[in-house]
C-alpha cells in the first residue's frame, strides 16, 4: 500500500511539473507571432484563405476554402497547439459542407 502511495504522489508530482513547464514555454511567445504561425500554415494551402478580425475584447480567425485534407495537415503541422497558446479563452470550429469545402473559426477571448 505504500509503494502505491508513493507511485501515485510521484505522478502527481510529475503531472504538475509538466503543465508548469507547458505553459510556461508558450509565456514568451505574442498573440502576433502565434497569427503569424497559423497564417504560414495556411499559406500553405492551395486555395486557403485567413481572415483575422479583432472585436474588442475578442479575435476571430476564420480559415475557409480549404479542402479536409489541407485542415488534416494544418492539424498535424501544429495549428491546434498554436490555438491553444493564445491568450485568453480559445474555442475552434470545423464546419463540413463536404471534403472539398471546409470553414475553420478559432474565437480568442481575452
């Protein structure tokens, strides 16, 4: 029972380093340099487009006219680890009117 103990505090010693440490090496990084990066990603793109419009408090970041498989490579290059290190709150949307027509929204709210 306590070698159990000891693993289980262990872990949890572990599991709070990592998620300081997580976020502490997106604390250098500007929402400015994290658009920059997402937009490099979708430059990328054959036809993909991003628009950026900031609303007060909010940033929404729209990705449309890409196809499913251009959204699958955005997500395996980073796109949703590069949403996750905005500031503030950050939801995505993937809206699906077919394989070829794909609409990506990341709402920032600071």
């Amino acid at each position: 029972m306590k070698k159990i103990v000891a693993i289980v505090t262990v872990l949890l010693v572990l599991t709070v380093a990592a998620v300081a440490v997580a976020h502490h090496a997106a604390a250098g990084i500007v929402d400015e340099d994290i658009y920059a990066m997402i937009d490099d990603l979708v430059a990328d793109t054959p036809h993909g487009e991003m628009t950026l419009i900031p609303v007060g408090g909010m940033t929404e970041i729209t990705i449309d006219q890409v196809t499913l498989v251009s959204v699958e490579r955005m997500i395996e290059d980073d796109l949703l680890t590069y949403a996750s290190m905005l500031d503030g709150d950050v939801t995505v949307e993937i809206s699906f009117d077919g394989p070829r027509d794909v609409e990506m929204v990341i709402l920032q709210e600071e």
